[in-house]
C-alpha cells in the first residue's frame, strides 16, 4: 500500500501440476483471470466510487486481458475520484501510448511525474514513448533510469539495447543478444534481435533469430519499441 492508498495487485499464485502431461493450462488460467474480472465488476456495483477497485480492474485489462482500450476508463475513473493518485495518470498514460496517442499519453506520464511518480514501470514507460517519437537521447535516459530503480526485465535491456543502436553504438546488439539469452522462451524478444539485427547490417543473425522463435500465445504486455 503506497502514501495515495494504491497498491499494485499481486500476480495470481503460481499453479504447478505434477505429472500432468498435456493439461490445457491455458483454458484454466483464462478461466481463472476471467473470474476475477467478474469479482472485480461486482465489486464496483456495490462500491462504485472505490478507487482502488477502479485500479484494480483496470490493471486487469491491461496486462491480463492486454486491453487498454477497456483499461483506459478504469484509471480515468481513478484519477477522476482521487487526481493526486499519480499511479492512475502512469498507467492512463501507458494505455493512450498502446493505443497510439503517443502526445496524450506524454501528457498523462509527465503529470504523474510531476505527482511524485518516479519507478521502474513509469519510467520504462516515459522510455517507450520518447523511442517512438524518435528521441533517442530521452529513450536512453529514461530506460537507464529505469533499471537504476530496480526494472531488470529481459525487455527492458533489450529495448535498451536497440536505442543504443538508434545512437550509433554498436554494443547495443550484444545488449539484445543477452536479453534473449536471458529469456529464451519470450517470443517477442526475438523480434527485437531480428530487427537489431538488420539495425546493425547483420543479415545472418537476424534470419537466425527469426528461425529461433518460439511460438507465442501470449503476446508481452510491454509496448515494443517501432524498429
């Protein structure tokens, strides 16, 4: 629970199945996350102008469901309700940037930054939009930031990596090459490697990279930068 009396919802427990070859965990995870969508909107029928359940749903659709259009209400609705809650404006922000209004969801990230908003996802997210504006000096600053307050994903030093290609530093390739190293069962950081790849003028290594992709059925969650 942080000072505005928000907190990020934890990820549902880990579900481990011994012995059970070719269980279809994926009917039963969606099964699951659409139960607690429907616990969540019931909650709001009888607490509707609850703050924390609006932000509780919406990061729901966002990174569940992978639905900022259905999320952007939610967190509208918090900010409406509580407009210091600098949380809401970061994760608003973040759905208007997935939605391609990369200007209004600027807007929302620097008015949560104006409101004290300063971790790893905020500035992960400032990172995203500064790339797709092409302002890769901004891009760099924001991603490095980042994992000086604690961002460590595998995405996050392969987005990196890419503006650092984006800068004319060729060390930027290796960075990718180690964030898929890193995770080599996420699908989407090979799309980064082939096109770093390609960035970099380095024809084998993409077309090997994209031989390796895994199959994905669950797209990431986190806004790929345009290559």
């Amino acid at each position: 629970m942080d000072r505005l009396g928000f907190k990020i919802p934890q990820a549902p427990d880990l579900i481990i199945y011994p012995l059970r070859i070719a269980q279809d965990f994926g009917e039963l995870r969606l099964s699951k996350n659409e139960l607690y969508r429907t616990l969540g909107r019931e909650k709001l029928i009888d607490s509707p102008n609850d703050p924390l359940a609006h932000f509780e749903l919406g990061i729901t659709e966002l990174e569940t469901f992978r639905n900022p259009a259905a999320a952007l209400p939610y967190f509208q609705r918090v900010i409406d309700l509580t407009p210091t809650a600098h949380r809401a404006w970061t994760f608003a922000g973040i759905c208007l940037v997935r939605l391609g209004n990369l200007q209004k969801g600027l807007d929302r990230l620097q008015r949560a930054e104006k409101l004290g908003a300063n971790g790893a996802v905020h500035l992960e997210a400032l990172g995203d939009v500064y790339f797709h504006l092409e302002n890769f000096p901004q891009a760099r600053k924001r991603y490095q930031s980042a994992q000086q307050q604690g961002g460590q994903s595998a995405l996050l030093e392969s987005k990196l990596g890419v503006c650092e290609l984006r800068l004319g530093n060729p060390d930027g390739l290796r960075q990718v090459q180690n964030a898929v190293a890193r995770e080599p069962h996420f699908a989407e950081l090979y799309d980064i490697l082939t096109a770093a790849a390609l960035l970099a003028g380095d024809a084998t290594l993409a077309a090997d990279s994209a031989a390796r992709r895994p199959q994905s059925t669950n797209p990431s969650a986190q806004i790929q930068p345009p290559l």
